[in-house]
C-alpha cells in the first residue's frame, strides 16, 4: 500500500505547485481533517477547499517547490510520515522550510487526515566552535 500512498501524496503537493484545486480535491476524504504546522485546522471537503483557494487565488502566491525527501509507514494505523522542504511565495515574500507531515488514509485510499510539523529550514551549530 505504500507506493499508492506516496503518489496519492505526491499528488497532492503537487496540486499546490499547480494550484490545482480539482487534483487537490480528489486527494482527500470527504471528512477529511488538516492541522497546518502553526495550528489552523480544516475540517470537511469544503472548509479545505476555502483555504486552498484562499491561498492560492493571489497571483504572486506560489508554491514553488513541494519536495519529499523521505517516507515512512506505520502500516497497522494506515498512517504514512513525509519528510519535506517546502518553499513558496507567499504575500510576496519567498521562504524554505522543513516539516513532516503525519497522513492517514482511509480504507479507499484517499487522505482522510494530515497533521504537519514545521522545522526551520537554516539550521545552527552552537557548540561546533566550542573544544
């Protein structure tokens, strides 16, 4: 089952890149629930939808890359864990960062849930100089 969990959500990243809402849509369950990594949830199809639209409808929004550097799979709890680096424009100002995104899916194969995890993407070395 995994493979068609990596394309299911491969797919939907790349429905951000392409701001493609149908392909968006047809990634999730119905009820489907969505926690972004600073804590706005999205509950049901339709309240998803608002937001993807609402993020994507300005011209100068963007996402620009969407990569999955790395997966893993808890099989038992269908759930998958997706390593990323997402950089995007927003508002006009570009940014990078790293996350994980936590995806469970449903016995049909859809998204019925992501819980995303942000990590800074400039990473420091405080005690590299330190003997």
């Amino acid at each position: 089952m995994t493979s068609q969990h990596d394309a299911l959500f491969a797919l939907y990243t790349q429905s951000w890149e392409n701001k493609d809402i149908t392909q968006f849509l047809a990634c999730l369950t119905d009820d489907v629930t969505i926690t972004e990594c600073y804590g706005a949830t999205y509950i049901g199809k339709t309240e998803a939808q608002k937001w993807f639209q609402n993020w994507t409808a300005p011209v100068e929004n963007q996402v620009v890359k969407w990569d999955i550097l790395a997966e893993f799979e808890d099989g038992v709890k269908n759930t998958d864990f997706f390593n990323w680096r997402f950089s995007y424009v927003y508002q006009g100002q570009a940014n990078v960062f790293e996350g994980l995104s936590q995806v469970t899916f449903s016995d049909t194969g859809k998204i019925v849930e992501i819980k995303e995890y942000q990590m800074v993407f400039d990473k420091t070395r405080p005690y590299l100089a330190l003997k």
